[in-house]
C-alpha cells in the first residue's frame, strides 16, 4: 500500500493544477502579478495552496483559504501574513503545546516542522475579500475530504464557523454520521464522531480582526489544544467517567 507521504504528495500534485474556478483562477494571478508593496521583488507562487504538515498528523487544523499576500505569495498554508496575522498567531500556540518546532510561519524555507499536526483549508485559492462563494468551496471540498481519508486523523480542529460547517459536510461525504443540521458554530465547541470518524473541535479564526480585538486570545487558543491533546490516543471506550 502506499505510504501516506506519497499520496499527500500525489493530492498535493492535483491541488496545485486546479483550475476549477474561473474568478479564483483570475484573482490569484492577479494578485501575483500586481504584489504588494512590501513583497515587489518576491516571486508570488499564485496557485491553489496543497496541505502542510505531518504526514502520520493526529490533528488536523482546517482554516477557510489562503491569504492573498501570504499563503498566496509563499505557496504554504498559513505562512507569510505578517509578524501579527493568522499564521504566526496559530504557530506560536503550536510552538507553546509542543507541536511546531519554532513559533513563527513567515517563509516555505523558515525550517517549520509540524509534529503530528497537518494544516489545510475548505479553500486552496486566495479569493478576493477572503470570501470565497459557496459554490467554490463545494468545489475544493474534495481536496480537504481526501485529505482526511489519507490521515485519518483522531482530531480535526476547525478555525472559524464557515471551516467547521463545510468540514462536517466534507465528513458527511466520507460516509460518517454527521448530524444534519450540525451543531451551531461557537468558540470551544466539540462534536464527537468517534469511534468511526474525529473529534471536532470548533475554534474562533485566529484573523487579525479576532486577535486584535481579543475575541481570540491565545489562553483561549492554548485551551483548545490542550482538549485535542487530552484525546489523543483516547478513544471514548478507553475514557474515563
């Protein structure tokens, strides 16, 4: 059987040649093209973002789409957005629970290694405003569903409530009993599928706008991944009372 690696490898290879959406495709080139002031002599990578991480993850982090000058320009998921953006927010709580050897994300050459941990996203392509439509992220789901079969993780984390409704639905296609309607979205929340699918853990999107308005702190961040590492390795029929 092949290994993990290859085929992440080998759905990495399909994600990076989509070209299903015609307003994404349009928008991501251009902005490689126009760049930002900051990045004028980089070279964008302006194609959809493959996953990143562990191949052999335990948890799988899912947030909602590349950033059009970070994850857009340095071709890696949450990585490049700023000393204050989503990424390095996200990286200095994996550093702090263990799981990320460095608590930054600012380039695809910084030496991040991620220990049993694989980031993704409902959408792979940059979209303009960071609001990609319905339609596009029913088509990208495929990608975050293949991913999960590969790693088959015990943990899936979900970053803000358009990642955690898409994520059940792409559950749902893998043939799990997921609640239909699920669960509201909120800060903290849980939905357990185990022991035929992940626990779901639901957290505020570490955006700017949520950190820099305390609507996500990182002792709120922290916390929630201390909960997906409190069931690792601990199916309910091993749990406690």
């Amino acid at each position: 059987m092949e290994s993990r690696s290859l085929r992440l490898s080998q759905l990495a290879e399909k994600i990076v040649h989509c070209r299903a959406c015609p307003r994404l495709v349009a928008y991501r080139e251009e902005v490689a093209l126009r760049k930002a002031p900051a990045f004028r002599s980089e070279t964008y990578w302006g194609k959809p973002v493959p996953g990143f991480g562990d191949p052999e993850a335990w948890l799988l982090i899912v947030g909602l789409a590349p950033a059009a000058h970070g994850a857009n320009r340095t071709g890696r998921m949450f990585t490049g957005d700023g000393p204050r953006g989503a990424g390095d927010f996200l990286m200095a709580a994996l550093y702090r629970a263990g799981l990320a050897n460095q608590p930054f994300a600012r380039s695809a050459d910084d030496g991040l290694s991620l220990r049993g941990v694989f980031l993704s996203a409902i959408a792979r392509c940059a979209p303009p405003k960071n609001r990609p439509t319905s339609e596009e992220i029913r088509s990208c789901l495929p990608f975050l569903a293949e991913e999960t079969r590969i790693l088959e993780p015990e943990v899936i984390l979900c970053l803000g409530g358009l990642a955690f409704s898409w994520t059940l639905r792409a559950l749902a296609s893998l043939g799990l009993n997921v609640p239909h309607p699920g669960p509201k979205f909120r800060h903290g929340l849980s939905l357990d599928l185990r022991p035929e699918g992940p626990l779901v853990l639901a957290s505020y999107h570490p955006s700017r706008q949520n950190t820099q308005t305390k609507k996500l702190t990182p002792v709120m961040l922290d916390a929630v991944l201390a909960r997906a590492l409190a069931e690792k390795g601990n199916p309910p029929e091993r749990r406690g009372g």
